[in-house]
C-alpha cells in the first residue's frame, strides 16, 4: 500500500540524512499535538533517547486513531531542552527512530528550547500526517 506521500528533493541539493526537504500529498489531514515520553499512566521514560521513543510510540497511537501509520508522516517538529544532549545521542536516537518509524524519514524541523510544560520532560514532538483518500 502506497503512503500516497512524494519526497520533495530540489535538483542539485545535497541527499538529506534522516530527514526530506519536503514532503508533498493529499488526502485527510491529521494534526497529532506534542507528545512527551510518558506513557499512558503518566510515567516517565528514563533518559533522552527512551523519552524519544516513546514520544513517537505516542504519535504513532494517536495516528492510528485515524487509520494511520509512520508512512502516512509527512512532518515532524521536535522540540528539545538540551541540545548537547541531543547531538549526543544521535547513534542511539537513531537507532530507536527506526525501530519506530521504520525507514520513514518525513521533513522535520528540531529547535532547542528553554523548558517544557512537563519538568521530566526532555523533549516534545508534534506530528503531521495526510492519510490518502
């Protein structure tokens, strides 16, 4: 089944690595707000790279609600605390991306941020997916 989704790659621009420049579809349009790395009972995941993975563990539940999976994203925003810590855990993040998200690598933005609405918290990501019609 395809994801009905089109990487958006500019002629002449170097390869992205574990990102597009863009991504391009059309279909029904699913907003999935921030999550954190907590699971549904309210307990934090130990460390940045567990909190990771299960904040797009997170997305992933939410997106199913609407049918949805990690081939229907087209967009992911990550917002983090301590990019130090983030450039890091790299090897590892990327290694629990995959196993979540599979081989999908929609357009994503990273900032770094002074603090989250949860203290634990040591990143948020939102989501944006098109499910095809």
């Amino acid at each position: 089944m395809s994801s009905g989704l089109e990487i958006l790659q500019p002629p002449g621009w170097p390869a992205p690595r574990g990102y597009a420049n863009g991504v391009a579809g059309r279909g029904r349009v699913v907003l999935v707000g921030g999550q954190i790395g907590w699971d549904e009972s309210g307990r934090f995941a130990e460390g940045f790279v567990a909190q990771a993975e299960r904040a797009l563990r997170n997305i992933l539940a939410v997106l199913a609600e609407a049918g949805g999976g990690p081939e229907h994203i087209g967009r992911l925003t990550w917002y983090v605390v301590d990019m130090a810590e983030y450039r890091a855990s790299l090897p590892e993040l990327g290694r629990a991306y995959r196993s979540v998200m599979g081989r999908n690598f929609p357009a994503m933005a990273l900032l770094g941020i002074s603090a989250l609405a949860e203290p634990e918290a040591r990143l948020e990501i939102e989501a944006t997916a098109i499910l095809p019609d």
